[in-house]
C-alpha cells in the first residue's frame, strides 16, 4: 500500500478462493474417469450457483442491511478513527481505514446491548457500520488535510502566491466538494472487477472472514460453510476436474495445487476458538491502551520521552537518530509487516545514515539537519522523491501495459481467424480471456462429449438481486453532480487560483488513474494513493507552464482531486468486497459511504482547524512531512527550488529504483523478489525521521516473531489496531489540554 495508508495482505484472505474438500493429487497411472467426475460435479456446481443466489437474495432483503442504529454506530466508530488518524497524519502522513476493528468495535457494543435492541445485530449490518466508519475515518487523507492543505498554509511562498488561509467554512466547502466523485467511480466498477473478475482484494476478505468468524454463534450451531463459499469451492473442483489432464503433468506444489484438506475446514469448524483469540486479542490491546493512557499523558508533560537516544547522545543531537517509543507506531509496524518496516529503515540508513552527512559536509545543505528549507532534513526529501515517482512509473504503467502484453496475443490469434473466415463484423466482439483460471458458470448437465477447451459463455459468479444493486441512473446522475459539486468547490475556496480547465483535466486524470488504483488494490491489497497523486503533478507540470504564477498551486490541486477519487473508489471497492461475501445489499453500502464521507468531510475540517489552531504546525510533535513531500514534488516537476547537488542525486535514486521496481514486477512469485526493497517504502524511511521508522522497524520484528511462531495473523492485526486507536483517543486528551493551555511541567 501507499505509505498514506497501511494495510497489508491477511493470510487468512485465501479462505475464501480456495476451498476444496477433495484430494486431487491422483497417481498418473490411475487414470480417473474424467468426464463422470465432471458430470456429477458440474450438477453440484449448478446447484451450489442457485443456493448462492437464494443466500444473496435472502442476505440482501434483511432490514438490517441500513438501519439508522448501524449508521449512527458507524459515525461514531468514524469520529474516533477521524481523529486518530489525523494525528498520526499530521505526524508522518500514515492513515488507515481500520476496517477490521471498526467490525470488531460495533460487534462488541451491538453484543453488550443485545438485551436492549429490538432486532439482532447482524453480518450485514456489521458490514454498514465499517463501511460507514471507514468512509468517515479516512477523510483527513481523502481531503488533504494531512498533506496538501498543510502545503497551502504554511509551505507556499509569497512568489508562489502563498500562503493561503483558510477558514473552517473554506475547508468544509473543500471537503465536501472532493469527497464524493470517487464513491461514484468504484459503483460502476463492481461488475467487473468483483463478480466477472474476481479480483482477491485481501483486506476486504479478510474483513468479510473476521465478521463471518463473530457471527457464526448467531443460533448457537456450529458454523457451517455459507452458500457463496459452498458456490465457490465446486466451481473449483469443476475446474480442476475439467483440467485433469493438464494437472497430471505438473508437480504437486505447482500454483493450481489443492490446499492440505480440511486446513480450511478445521479453521471454519474450530471458531468458537478463534473467538476466544480474538477477545485475548482485545484485552490485551486494552491494557496496552491503559499503559498508553500513562505515557501520552506524561509525554504532554515531558516531551521528551518522544526521543529516546538509544545509539548515543551525538547521533540524537547532530543526525536525529532517535527512537520514538509510541506503541501505536509499533502497532503500525505489525500491520505493515517485516519486509516494508526493513525496507522503511533502509530508506532512513541510506538517507540519514549516509546523504544526510554526506549533504551536510559538502555544504550542500549548510543549514541545521532539522530543517526543512536549508537542512539536509529537506535535502533527502529531493531523493525520496525521485525514488517515488520512478516507483509509480513503473508499477502504474505496467498496469496499463499488462493486458495488452498478456491478452494480446490472443486477440491478434482470435482476429486473424475471424478475418480468414471472412467475419469481419465480429472482430469487435472478440472474446476476453479474463478468468480463464477463475470460476465457471456451468448448467445442470453437460454433455460428455462436450470438446474439452469448449467454455460457458457466463464466468460470473451470482450477484445481489437488481433491486439491490445501485441503478445506472443513480450512478451516472451522481457522476456528474458530483464533478459538478468538486468544481464548485474548488471555484468557491480558490477563486481564480486555478483555471476551469485545470480542474476538469485534473478530475478526468482522477477517473483514469482510480481505474489502475483500484486494480492495483484488488490484485495487491495496495492502493497506489501517493503514487497516484504524484503522476498527476507530473502530468500537470507538462500541462501547466512554470512561467504561470500558479503554477504551484495548481500542481497540488490537481494531486489532491486525483488522490481523493483514486482513495474513494479503492476504499468503496474493499467494502463491496466484504459485503459480496457476506451477502450485504451494494446498495446499502453505497448509501452509507456516501453518509460517512459527507459526515467526514465536516469532521475531518473541524478536527484540522482545531489542531491547527492549538499546535504550530510545522513543528513539534506535528512536523507534517507529507505536506513537504507535496510542496517540494511540485517544485521538483515544475523545476523550483532545487538545492545544490539535489537534481545529480535526485535523477541517480530514481534511476537505482525504476530498475528494482521493473525487476520486482519480473520476479513476482519467486523467492529472491521479496529481498528487492520496494521504491515507497524506502522513500518513506527517507523522509520521514529515524524515531518513527526505527519504532515501525520494531514491530515489524514482532509481526516477524509472531508468524514464525504459528500464531493467528489476524489477532495480531487486532491488537496492533487496538494500540494505534488507544493513542490516537488518547491524543484527543491531549488536544484538549492544550486547548486549554494547560502548561507543561
């Protein structure tokens, strides 16, 4: 993922892919009788699709699927996750959607009332009520306001017509007007990405698996395999009988191979367990929280306990190699897992371990190392930079290149055997080779002399009834009021800062790029959110000439719409993932983001103009380095700025880093592709200071400890959730301390 959100690959998002009961590992010599097998699966299968559409219809016509109490619990869950995350924002540019939490935490309130409600709390409304949390919790990302809103008030200088001020009034018009074109982007998607497709989307399966595992004691049997899972695993012994032939003459650990059977039944089977891990899980967060209580309240007092200088007092004093013992920055090293933390600290060993010295004692940055504009603290920043853009050229452009690479071919093949055949008129209806190893759609019977390479014309998999899916009016209507909506806005708050042209190419770039996000997300589990952003001021910098005199702002303009839509339409389409699983009503879902964005948007305003008012920002506690990676990016592409030796050094890191990213695209499933660091992560490590990379690095190693010893990854998950959420409600407390002007000790 994108270093603005963490999130990372369940383990246990598999569960629902691979599913079989069978033991396909037959002797060659055996030779089963395919086309029996084939028959009697193709029966269970058929079966299995029309019990996957009754427990959809049946899911989705359940009044709980939008209740005003799901809604309600969601924007509460969303305030605390709003400000959590604008604190961990403004400090290092981290945000998180806490989707698993956000199920947990309504899940525990919606049990301890269950006495006192009138109907039961259910999978489907537990999917509204993080559907709507998350929408409202990453609002401070999805607005600007831990990165582009910092660079216009405080970073633009007075030849780049800055800074701008801006009241809460300004800011909310903003929010809102930016807030809801991305929702509208992912609805139309659904269809392909989801029900023909079937991307994995990780994190929302894993959401979908935690939510199933909490509910499965709803009538105190033991839980049994859903239909859409049943449907799911007889497709894939469909296929795999279909394709029997060919498996005989793989190895057994080949990439098609049938899990261990019963690993995925035992699992379902032993939840009362995973249950009991879970609530450890919990209670073991909520006494770190309570620790965490003790030392965010003594770090109001004593502010240094934020740096600890563990490799010596000249290392803290001359290079900033300090270590920040926040727990919640352990938290978030769990959740990012071994290998981007390590990444993440060689980015801070190469920058601040050898440039920042280096630039330093060559006079390149003669100014103290903590700061921004002379310092060798802003001089790396010119680095990191160059490594993210290479990066997100890279990846995003091989996503774009991909399908022709892969599925050009056979649509060349398929052309020239229309054309020989003299049907010209069908060759734009040539057929799409997606899914070929995805589920197959087959009839009750099938003929056993059916040619073997002869394939169904449907590869979707059952969908929620038409009534419960948004209606193309409703989508494409929404489209363009919002469009309308976010240039409005943008007219309102900036005036005549930004041309109409600049905004509509800015939001066209948004729709094209969230296309590639939410693939990338669906595939990966990562949305390329800053990756994103940055290529559009990179586009606009070709677009928009420097001479203009506003160049600058309208560079982080357009970054900013671009990155809003693609974190939308990525964070709608997680959720309609976890929704599909569980059977929840699309529709349901769509209302409830859209409630949680327009409720974040005037949240995530005020919170930042309390935060702003009350902390001098940049500074302290609140350094807002993502602000600095927006104002020196758009400087970069726009050729301003640049210090002394930045560009040699600049070209040198992006050059180093096209180069691993091309071959980390190569060596995707191969053993020596995980010791290549990943370009974002190292520039994150890079521009952000030692003691937050140093304090992730940690709970990398314990998330690595963790998974060696067998444990659960999602109870880890849970509690490195419940640390970064214990000091984020915390840090209200101390927001409100200095409100009041409590003085420090």
């Amino acid at each position: 993922m994108a270093p603005d959100r963490g999130s990372r690959a369940d383990s246990q998002s598999t569960g629902y892919h691979s599913m079989s009961t069978k033991d396909h590992t037959q002797e060659v010599s055996q030779e089963p009788d395919i086309s029996g097998d084939e028959d009697s699966i193709a029966v269970e299968e058929a079966e299995a699709r029309d019990e996957a559409r009754n427990f959809l219809a049946e899911r989705a016509d359940e009044e709980q699927n939008f209740t005003v109490r799901g809604v309600l619990v969601g924007l509460a869950i969303g305030v605390i996750i709003c400000f959590s995350n604008m604190y961990f924002g403004l400090q290092t540019g981290w945000v998180s959607g806490m989707a698993m939490p956000a199920a947990l935490i309504g899940f525990a309130f919606f049990k301890t009332v269950a006495r006192h409600i009138n109907y039961p709390f259910t999978p489907v409304e537990n999917v509204l009520v993080q559907t709507v949390a998350g929408a409202l919790g990453t609002m401070p990302l999805g607005c600007g306001f831990v990165g582009v809103l910092p660079a216009l008030n405080y970073l633009l200088k007075p030849d780049e017509n800055g800074p701008l001020v801006f009241g809460t009034g300004k800011l909310m018009i903003w929010a809102i007007g930016i807030c809801f074109f991305g929702v509208f982007i992912a609805v139309p998607l659904r269809r392909e990405v989801l029900i023909r497709e079937k991307l994995k989307f990780p994190s929302g399966t894993a959401t979908a698996l935690m939510i199933g595992v909490l509910h499965g004691n709803e009538k105190g049997a033991e839980k049994q395999e859903n239909p859409m899972e049943t449907f799911r695993r007889r497709s894939q012994d469909m296929l795999r009988s279909r394709s029997m032939d060919e498996q005989r003459n793989h190895t057994a650990d080949g990439p098609d191979t049938a899990p261990e059977p019963g690993t995925e039944g035992d699992r379902r089977s032993d939840w009362k367990a995973q249950i009991k891990l879970l609530i450890v899980a919990f209670g073991i967060s909520a006494v770190y929280i309570i620790l965490l209580i003790t030392q965010t309240l003594a770090s109001y007092f004593i502010p240094p306990l934020h740096d600890i200088p563990i490799l010596g007092l000249p290392l803290a004093h001359n290079w900033l190699w300090t270590l920040n013992p926040s727990p919640a920055y352990i938290g978030q090293g769990i959740i990012m897992g071994p290998a981007t933390t390590l990444h993440m600290l060689l980015g801070a060993v190469v920058g601040w371990g050898i440039l920042s010295p280096l630039a330093k004692n060559k006079g390149w940055a003669p100014g103290p190392v903590e700061e921004w504009e002379t310092g060798s603290k802003g001089w790396i920043v010119w680095v990191s930079l160059a490594i993210m853009l290479s990066d997100s050229v890279v990846s995003l452009g091989w996503l774009v290149l991909r399908p022709a690479i892969q599925y050009g071919p056979h649509y060349v093949r398929e052309a020239r055997e229309r054309i020989k055949s003299g049907n010209y008129r069908s060759i734009l209806g040539l057929s799409s080779p997606f899914s070929r190893g995805a589920y197959t759609p087959l009839s009750a019977t099938i003929s056993a002399s059916q040619a073997p390479d002869q394939k169904p014309a449907s590869r979707s998999e059952p969908d929620a009834p038409p009534e419960h899916l948004v209606s193309n009016r409703v989508v494409y209507l929404g489209l363009l009021a919002s469009i309308a909506l976010c240039i409005g806005a943008t007219h309102i708050v900036f005036a005549s800062l930004i041309p109409l042209y600049a905004t509509l190419l800015a939001i066209l770039l948004a729709l094209l790029l969230s296309l590639m996000g939410v693939r990338a997300l669906g595939e990966t589990d990562l949305n390329p959110v800053s990756g994103i952003s940055k290529l559009t001021q990179l586009a606009f910098a070709l677009l928009i000439p420097s001479s203009n005199p506003n160049a600058i702002i309208i560079n982080l303009l357009a970054g900013a719409i671009s990155e809003s839509g693609a974190l939308q339409a990525g964070d709608m389409m997680q959720d309609l993932k976890t929704g599909h699983l569980l059977g929840a009503a699309p529709k349901a879902q769509f209302y409830g983001q859209l409630i949680g964005s327009f409720v974040g948007a005037i949240v995530s305003a005020a919170v930042y103009k309390l935060y702003t008012s009350v902390y001098t920002i940049p500074g302290g506690m609140f350094q807002v380095p993502t602000a600095y990676v927006w104002i020196f990016t758009a400087r970069l592409v726009t050729g301003k700025g640049l210090p002394d030796m930045a560009w040699q050094w600049a070209l040198g890191g992006g050059c180093i880093f096209a180069v691993l990213t091309a071959l980390r695209i190569v060596g995707q499933g191969k053993s020596w592709q995980a010791y290549l660091p990943g370009g974002i992560a190292v520039a994150v490590g890079m521009y952000n200071v030692p003691s937050f990379t140093l304090a992730r690095t940690c709970g990398g190693l314990v998330s690595w400890w963790w998974s060696r010893r067998g444990g659960e990854e999602g109870t880890v998950i849970v509690l490195a959730s419940g640390l970064i959420l214990g000091e984020g409600v915390v840090s209200i407390v101390n927001l409100g301390l200095a409100s009041l002007r409590v003085p420090h000790l």
